[in-house]
C-alpha cells in the first residue's frame, strides 16, 4: 500500500502544516465557528497547505479566474498522482499526466515574455509538488480513509470521460 511514497514531500507538508495552524483567520459575520477539534486533522492539513499556496500563487497570477481555474487543475492532478502513488488499486496514466499539465500550466506562458513565463511555470511545479506533498501527508496520516476517498474522486471524474476531462488515474493492473 506504501508504494512509491516519498516520505520527503509528506514530511514537508506535516510540517508546513504545523505551522500554518497557528495562524489566525477571520471569521465573516453571522458565521458560527466551528472548534478546530471538530475538524479532522487530514481536512486541516489540506485546507492549510491549499491556503498557503493559493496565496503564493497569487503573487504570480493576478487574475482571479486564471488563479483559481490554474489552482483547481493543479489541486486535481496532485491528488490522483498522490493516489496512484500511494494506494494500490491506481495508477498514473502519464502520458495523460503530461498531456493534461501542459494544458493547465499554458496560462502562465500566454501574452507573456519567455523568461517569464519559465520563472512563473518553475514557481507553479513548484506549489504543485507541495499540493501533492500535502495529499501524500492525508494519505500517510488516514492511508484507508485516503484511497476509499481516491476511489470516489476517480469515480466522479470517470463520469466525464472527454478529451478536456482531468482524469489521469487509472485502475492498477
């Protein structure tokens, strides 16, 4: 069930995590806080590691609807790679893997001058690689929980089986 876990990214985001949960958020009004005790720690996890680099993104790609949809693609293609990484009845089809990153990744490179566009695409591998070290820290820390939830995601994306779809999981074989 551990195949192909490298300890280095999960370790990163543990500790990313740690630290981001001393920070502190505010909370809209009218809204009920919910007790962090009530909210498992893989969920925090992820929901730290994803904040953290939605802001960093952010100092990259100014645009809203360029940062969001670039961050969602991404947010989606590390959690299958974590899966076929980590849970045993999955693999990553990567010739759909590079096919479908090159695609998320075009909009940094659009309208914008070559070396900045390699700056702006090394700092986006790089956040995707701490997306995905916070989805192999979920599965190191709730291993069962993580792949059931894997096998819903790639049910879910399974429905939409077009040349645009962000499925690049595949059953093992």
């Amino acid at each position: 069930m551990f195949r192909k876990l490298n300890l280095i990214p999960a370790l990163c985001a543990f500790a990313l995590a740690g630290t981001l949960q001393a920070q502190t958020t505010t909370i809209p009004e009218g809204s009920k806080p919910v007790a962090r005790a009530d909210v498992p720690v893989s969920a925090r996890m992820g929901m730290h590691v994803s904040a953290m680099v939605l802001e960093e993104i952010k100092k990259f790609v100014p645009d809203d609807d360029k940062r969001g949809a670039l961050f969602l693609r991404m947010s989606i293609l590390a959690k299958q790679e974590a899966a076929a990484a980590s849970c045993a009845a999955f693999e990553l089809d990567q010739p759909r893997m590079v096919s479908v990153m090159m695609r998320t990744l075009r909009v940094l490179s659009d309208g914008t001058q070559s070396d900045l566009a390699t700056a702006h695409l090394n700092r986006a591998l790089r956040h995707y690689n701490t997306l995905l070290g916070g989805e192999l820290a979920q599965f190191a820390y709730e291993p069962t929980s993580y792949c059931n939830a894997a096998g819903d995601f790639y049910n879910d994306l399974s429905e939409y089986p077009t040349e645009d779809s962000m499925l690049v999981l595949k059953l093992a074989t």
